[in-house]
C-alpha cells in the first residue's frame, strides 16, 4: 500500500473537523475501498501519536450518533460507518505507532523474554584473500590490512574497506579475493577501481585484486547496492546465479538470496543489460527486473525503488509485503531462525529503522492482532491470530 495521498489527508481533517461534504465523505469512502481488505499499514516513524487519539474521540462520536439514526436511512448511514470505520482503523495503525522513546519502552510480555538477547545487525565481514587468509574486519585495526602486489587492502574509520590499486600484473588480475557478511552482518567496500559496493547480510562479492582485462567482473550472493565508476572501455560485469547484469556506469541494486522466489535488480541510474539464460533486457532508472530459477523475465517499469535500496539506507520498508518476506528479513539480519505455526496471508506497509531491537519491529505487527509471536533463545515462532489472554 502507498501512504497515504495528501488529498485524502486533507479530506480525512475535514471530517474530523466536521466540515467535509457528502461528496467528500464519498470520495474518502471510495479511497478506502480501493484497497485490499488484509493489507495493514503498521507502523511509520513521523506520525505522532495524539492523532490517533483524535480519531479515536471523533468515531466514538461517530458511532453513537450513527446508532440512533432512523431505521430508513440505516443502510445509507451504516455503509458510511463501515467504511470510516475501516478508514480510521487503518489511520489508528497508521498513527499509533511511530518508533519514539514512549513506544520503545512498552516491552509486550510475550516478546520481552530472550528478545533482549537478540540485537541488531552490524558492520561485520571476512575478507578471504587469494591466498586463503581470513581477516576479520570488524575486529581489524584501522589502517593498512595486507597487500597484493602493489594494490593495498586499508581498513577506514566506520568499518569502510578501501582498496588502493598500484600498476599492477596480469598475474594480479588472476588473484581473487572474497568479501562475506554472515547474517546479522553488512558491509561496505571500495573496489580497485573505485566502485562503491555496499553488502547486505548473509551475501558476498568475488572480485579481483585488480582489474585488468578488457572487463572488470565480479560475483555476488545475497544482496549488494552498487555505484559503478564509468569506464566506456572497460565494462562493469555482475555474475549472479548464472546470469549477468552488464553496466555502463550506473548505480543498482540486486537481491538474489537463494530463499527468494526470483533475483530481482532495481535500476536507479543509468543503463544495465540483465542477461538470462533465456531472454536479456535492457533497464532504464526506475525498472526492476524479476528473473526467476526458470530463466522467465517480468520487467517492472516503475519499481519501488525507495523500498529496493531501503536496507542499505539503515531502514526496513515494506509495501504489502507479506509475513513470509518480512520474517526472511527479520532471519537475515537478526541473525535468528524463523517457523511458522498456521499460515498468515496478511500484507502489510510501513518502516522502520533497521537498528531497532526485534522485539520493536514484532511488536508492531503484533499490535494488529491478526498474528503474535513466540521467541525461544534465537528461534522465533509465527502464530496467527489474537494473542491468547494470560
């Protein structure tokens, strides 16, 4: 679901204001009903949260004075009360919770045991050098990490790998070194030739130690957010899965986790040419290409890009996301394991920092009533339905 359009905000103030006409109680009707009837907007970190209270007062207002309405105009006036009903549930979500210092001490009981020990992801990666040395760099002092040849691996301030590319050999070209992130890890690096690569959790890149041949190619898993340098003579390759994603300068991103139905690449800037073993399509800023394990393409010419690049923006962002995509993120950057008891079909819209505690981002959904949880030590159980009174 999109937020919520300033038009209908505005016609949403006037009725609770009491000025709004007819026709506008109309239109906020139809607004309404336009969207799916199990998709919740949950959460948002701008609301404030005396406006639900607001809406609160003026539907308990609503409703007595819709109970006493004629037995003739029942069905007009029902239907409209049905409808607001809907429009203020979903504004309540909406409203009531943003991620503030008052929310953010409201521990449920059901999530508060073992769900302190479960925290946020991090800057954490190994880089495996062609050699098969193993540096750990979140624990590597800053500064000078290792060389090869003349290209020096230099560990920045804020976690940041540079690497610094001297001339170089073709026999450099041959040396590959892999950088790692576990789950509950990210990671950002400086290529040779000065491409910016940020890594998600639970993903990797492959990339030589310098780049010498008439491409620069690299591999990936998991998910990466790429800033290429431009280099008319020398191409930008990206390996994932068997395919290929071919860049002239540009910035993208590509998701291609093995638990996901499809590798998915959003385009922000410039132009790429996805390459599957059974078709190719060219990208223009704004497209999304969904390419899934048969080799079938489904081009998206006005992706959601805000929502591709949101983890690597510090943010969880989902638009009718559903429970099943929700908690493979929750497993990948909590670094917890995830089972569902039931099936949960809901969607749900909203976002939130990706450095809030687990118990913060499930207290959220949970708040719906439409599904609660379990956590025992790292695993965390999905149940349906309303919380069981204790």
């Amino acid at each position: 679901m999109n937020h919520i359009p300033d038009h209908i905000k505005a016609l949403i103030q006037k009725y609770l204001d009491g000025t709004a006409s007819q026709q506008e109680k109309d239109t906020l009707n139809e607004w309404y009903r336009s969207y799916p009837a199990d998709e919740i907007i949950v959460f948002t970190e701008s609301t404030e949260h005396r406006t639900s209270l607001h809406i609160k007062q003026r539907l308990d207002k609503l409703i007595k004075k819709e109970t006493s309405v004629s037995v003739n105009n029942s069905k007009k006036y029902i239907g409209w009360a049905a409808a607001f009903v809907g429009v203020s549930l979903i504004l309540s979500i909406y409203y009531l919770f943003p991620f503030n210092a008052q929310n953010s001490k409201q521990q449920p009981a059901s999530l508060v045991k073992n769900a302190e020990e479960i925290i946020p992801g991090s800057n954490k990666a190994t880089l495996t050098l062609s050699d098969g040395t193993i540096i750990t760099l979140d624990s590597a002092n800053i500064g000078l990490l290792g060389e090869q040849g003349n290209t020096k691996i230099v560990k920045l301030a804020g976690g940041k790998l540079l690497y610094q590319a001297g001339e170089g050999t073709a026999e450099l070209a041959q040396l590959f070194n892999t950088i790692s992130t576990p789950r509950g890890g990210q990671y950002m690096i400086d290529l040779p030739d000065g491409t910016k690569v940020w890594l998600n959790a639970s993903s990797s890149i492959r990339f030589p130690a310098v780049f010498k041949d008439s491409a620069r190619e690299v591999s990936i898993t998991g998910e990466a957010y790429f800033e290429v340098v431009h280099k008319s003579d020398q191409p930008f390759i990206v390996s994932v899965n068997h395919n290929k994603i071919v860049v002239l300068g540009t910035q993208f991103n590509v998701m291609a986790y093995a638990n996901e139905a499809s590798v998915n690449t959003t385009l922000l800037e410039g132009a790429l040419l996805v390459q599957g073993s059974r078709s190719s399509q060219r990208l223009r800023p704004g497209n999304q290409v969904k390419l899934n394990a048969a080799g079938d393409m489904l081009l998206i010419e006005h992706a959601n890009t805000e929502e591709a690049i949101a983890w690597k923006n510090g943010r969880f962002l989902f638009t009718g996301a559903d429970m099943q995509s929700i908690m493979r993120q929750v497993e990948r950057w909590y670094d917890v394991d995830v089972k569902f008891e039931g099936e949960v079909q809901l969607h749900f819209s909203g976002q939130l920092t990706r450095y809030a505690s687990v118990w913060e981002l499930l207290r959220k959904l949970e708040l719906t009533n439409e599904v609660h949880f379990r956590i025992e030590n790292r695993l965390i159980t999905v149940i349906p339905g309303m919380k069981p009174q204790s």
